[in-house]
C-alpha cells in the first residue's frame, strides 16, 4: 500500500507540473536556488530543504509582490549574522550596501560538514525523495537542520567561507582547508568536558593573532586573512574570540579588553596629551621609520620620539573612544600635533572624520611572557638574557 501511496502522489506532482508549466510567469512560484551538500568522507551527497513559504503559495494577486519586488531589508533577515565588528567605518548607505551584498550571498550558500551523520530514517529517504522530484531548494538558514554538528562551515563564495558554531557566525575565512582545520579544533573545544569559554582569549603566538582556549592554541590569523578582508589581525582575532564566547553563552570583551590580553599589557604612570591626527591613503605600503610597511589596518602610531614598540592607550576626549596603539614610525610633523594614528587606530576612537582631536594617552608595559609554538625557539631564546618564552600547545 505503501509503495502505491507514494506512486500516486508522483502522478499527482506530475500533473502539479505541468500544469504550472502553462501557468504565466507572474502565477509561478519563485525559488531561490541553494545548494546544500554533506561531506561524508570521500562521498559527496546533496541534499535540499522544503522551504516552509511551500505551504503559502502566493497565485499572484494584485497586492503579491514577487521575490524580486520585495524590500531587501525584509529579505535579508533569511540568515542573520550575529557577529559585531570593531573599528568598522559604515557609509551613509551602508544598510542598503550590506543587504543586498547578503541577500546575493544566499544563492550560492553551501553547508560543508566533516562530522559522522545520523542514523538515516527511512521517513527521511522518502521526503528527500519528494524534495528532489519537487526540485525545490531553500536558502541555508541559520537552523542549519541538515548539520549534525554544533561547528559548521558555510561557503557563500570560492573566497568566503563561514565558520558557525551553535547557529552564530564565529568567523569568515578565505579557503576550505583552513575552514576545515578551524572547524576540527572547535568541534574538539566544544566536545570537551572541560570546556570553559571564560578562558577564551586573543592572544600573540609567534607574533601573530591567535585565538586561544586557555593555553591551548585553536586558530592562528596570518596576514594572507587580514590582507585579504583589509582589517588588522589584531582587530579579527578579538571579533572571533567575542563571536565564539557569545556563542558559547560567556561574556563578550570589550577592544581594550581584547588588547590588554592579547599585548599582556599593564599601564604606567606615565602620561601625556595633546592634538593626535591620522594618515593612511598615500602612505599605505611605504616604508616606516622603523623598516616596516606601513599598513593603514594595523593599529599603529607614530610619535616623534617614543621607542619603537611602545604600547599607548589613547583616548578621544571628544568621544571617550580608547584604544591601544603601537609606536612603528616618526612624525606628526605638523605642530601642535603630537601623535599621527593609523587609519584603524582613528575609526576606533571615532576620529576619522573631524581629523585632528584632542587625546589623553597612558604608556602601557608589557608584562607577560611572549608565546609559542615552536619548541626549536626555546633553545636560542633561553640564551637571551630577560627574555620569556611561554610555550603553548594546540587544541
């Protein structure tokens, strides 16, 4: 009887067909095309969701819009991103910028997953069934239903792929493979039964923004990501750290926060203020007075006579904005101005537009022990003297 239920309800979806083949294009039901695949070891298998908008056709009356009709700001809400970016310069129409540039995203969204999958029921068989024949695809949402895992990764485009963990964005990398050994590392981190996220933190290992689970090393951000999004390492590695605490249900850290623990830094009682500018643009890419390319999404300063590689915590005494900025160049030249911030260090104190602000600054120092992976680095490093070496392992 079964197998009679089930070629009857064929016929009757044929007859659906081709029916709708006759019917004007303003009476057709619009789908946005979604691919959603299965990584199950070396076989790939794809698999499409029945959007719930299936049981609410719309026949085309003269209130209906289309897909294409309707306001993006509501179409955008198909996947939210809970994720909140630092120091980030938003354009008047950035609203209508960052819908459509999400909504495009949609139709070439798919769920990579590494993990085992679920026992798979034979009511489950027959509805894929019915969804391929039906040729019905939906975007991916943030249920992510097909997952079975609490860590998956999302490509919305050959050079973005999404990491999510518990149904938040964590974070957006440039390739698979390093989507991959990021979500491998999390799916551990979440699987652990000791895991407490108040224990993540950003961090410096071997000079580069770290995530870290404790003094245990998840994800490293190498300058080919930052370069790639055009945001500082720094900046990313605190973003994703929030991301994945607020994910895992901890307390998110403000940017002097993320900072303080990243750097290990502790303030002095020296202090100093004045008129602080910035630059970008022309000399993005130069050399700096200390051999450094200079690069506008760094969180640098330059200063007429500080040591290179001092830490400052400068605040904007218009806004009340701080943050914490390191000495890799020479200047302002320009009197009264005393400190010229890098293009990233001006937006996170909202100083980008008026230009030139008035600043109070305090000299950090630093306090913890520099961090690394490498074990071949503890034997030369032993030699220098005042020099400490924490050494970390990985998740």
């Amino acid at each position: 009887m079964l197998i009679f239920g089930i070629l009857w309800i064929t016929s009757w979806v044929g007859s659906f067909l081709s029916l709708s083949d006759n019917l004007s294009s303003n009476l057709t039901v619009k789908m946005t095309p979604t691919e959603v695949t299965s990584n199950l070891g070396k076989n790939v298998l794809g698999t499409t969701l029945i959007p719930t908008r299936f049981l609410k056709i719309d026949w085309g009356t003269k209130k209906s819009l289309t897909d294409s009709d309707k306001p993006l700001k509501s179409r955008a809400k198909a996947v939210k991103n809970t994720t909140n970016q630092l120091c980030h310069y938003f354009p008047e129409n950035v609203e209508a910028q960052a819908t459509f540039t999400r909504t495009s995203f949609l139709a070439s969204a798919a769920l990579i997953n590494t993990s085992t999958p679920n026992r798979d029921f034979f009511p489950n068989k027959i509805l894929r069934s019915l969804q391929d024949f039906f040729r019905f695809h939906s975007p991916v949402e943030q249920s992510f239903s097909v997952a079975t895992s609490p860590v998956a990764v999302v490509r919305r485009s050959p050079n973005n792929y999404e990491l999510w963990v518990n149904k938040q964005v964590v974070a957006n990398l440039p390739n698979e493979t390093k989507a991959k050994s990021m979500q491998q590392r999390l799916q551990q981190l979440v699987r652990s039964p000791n895991l407490d996220a108040d224990q993540l933190r950003p961090a410096l290992v071997d000079g580069i923004p770290a995530l870290m689970a404790g003094n245990r090393f998840l994800f490293g951000i190498e300058k080919q990501i930052s370069r790639q999004y055009g945001r500082s390492g720094d900046l990313l590695a605190i973003e994703w750290i929030n991301n994945l605490r607020s994910a895992l249900k901890a307390p998110t850290l403000t940017l002097l926060e993320g900072q303080k623990e990243m750097y290990g830094l502790s303030p002095s009682k020296t202090k100093m203020s004045g008129l602080a500018s910035w630059y970008g643009g022309y000399f993005h890419g130069r050399l700096t007075a200390n051999g450094e390319i200079y690069n506008q999404n760094d969180l640098t300063v330059a200063h007429k006579s500080l040591p290179f590689n001092t830490y400052l915590q400068v605040t904007n005494l218009k806004t009340g904005k701080a943050v914490i900025v390191r000495v890799n160049d020479r200047g302002p030249y320009i009197p009264p101005r005393s400190l010229d911030l890098s293009l990233a260090a001006a937006r996170c104190i909202n100083s980008e537009i008026a230009g030139v602000v008035p600043y109070k600054a305090v000299i950090l120092n630093s306090k913890a022990p520099k961090m690394t992976l490498k074990t071949t680095n503890l034997a030369t490093d032993k030699l220098k003297p005042g020099r400490k070496i924490a050494l970390v392992s990985e998740f």
